[in-house]
C-alpha cells in the first residue's frame, strides 16, 4: 500500500494465480463505507466546510462524530463519542476511574473532556493512514463509547 495525491491509497492485493491488482480508495470513501456498516437506523448525517468534513452516526446508545480536516499528510482524521455529562457525581472518582480505563481498555482510544462532556476521543494524521487504521479507528470508539456510557451515566450521572 502506498499513500497517493488527494487521500487516495493505494491497495495491491495478490490474486490466486499471482498477478497484482491495483485499488484506490480515498478517505472519505472509506470513512463512509465504515459508517455505513457501523451506523443504525439510517442515522448517519454529513456536513462539509472550510475546516474539512464532519459526519454523525448513532451506534448503540451513542452518537458518533467524525472529523476529517482536509486530504494532505498533515491533516487529522479525529473520532469521539460523549459518554457523560458534566459535572458529574463524585469527580474525583471519575476521573481516577477513567484514568484506569485509559491504561488498560481504551486501545487507540482515550477518554478525555471537551467542554462539558466526557468522550472516548481518538485522533491521527493521515500520512500513511490505511482504510484498516481507519476502520479500527472508527470502531474502537463507537465500540467502547457504547459499552461504557449508561454505566458511567448511572454511576456518576449528576
């Protein structure tokens, strides 16, 4: 695989009989094939502007936002989720416990604060991203936001 103009990647695969076939995928095909097979109800929305692309998807209990800033190298593909709202019940406790999360059950992911919100958050360059990359990327917050945000809610919900 190697990474072309535009956020196209190109993928060679290996046929049975050995000859190479060549695919060009571009990220925001990529994040759009993703959300189609994560996403439920019909529930994926997107909005283009000056600072990229932004799509939303519901998964599970959870919606699930997506940014990407542009195609170069330099740009950011970021994913987050809100789980909590704050404040919370017991911070101090919250946040050891998802400190503890952090180190142990978040992968890629992390949770974190943006504004009043507690999220599962991950965030990469593009340069020398892979559709696998942004697959995981993508499924690993949905994934984890879903599994942990009624019980954070029931425990530390204000």
């Amino acid at each position: 695989m190697t990474a072309t103009p535009l956020g196209l990647e190109t993928l060679t695969t290996i046929s049975e009989n050995g000859d190479d076939t060549t695919v060009t995928a571009n990220h925001v095909e990529v994040i759009e094939t993703v959300i189609s097979s994560l996403e439920q109800d019909d529930s994926a929305m997107v909005s283009h502007s000056d600072q990229g692309t932004l799509w939303k998807f519901k998964y599970g209990s959870v919606g699930v936002f997506v940014q990407l800033t542009g195609s170069s190298d330099a740009d950011i593909l970021t994913v987050w989720s809100s789980v909590l709202s704050l404040p919370a019940k017991n911070e101090p406790q919250l946040m050891r416990h998802l400190l503890e999360m952090n180190c142990s059950e978040t992968f890629e992911a992390c949770f974190g604060i943006l504004g009043n919100k507690v999220v599962v958050l991950a965030s990469r360059p593009l340069a020398d991203i892979s559709p696998g990359e942004i697959s995981r990327l993508m499924t690993i917050v949905a994934t984890i936001a879903d599994d942990n945000d009624e019980a954070l809610q029931a425990e530390y919900g204000a």
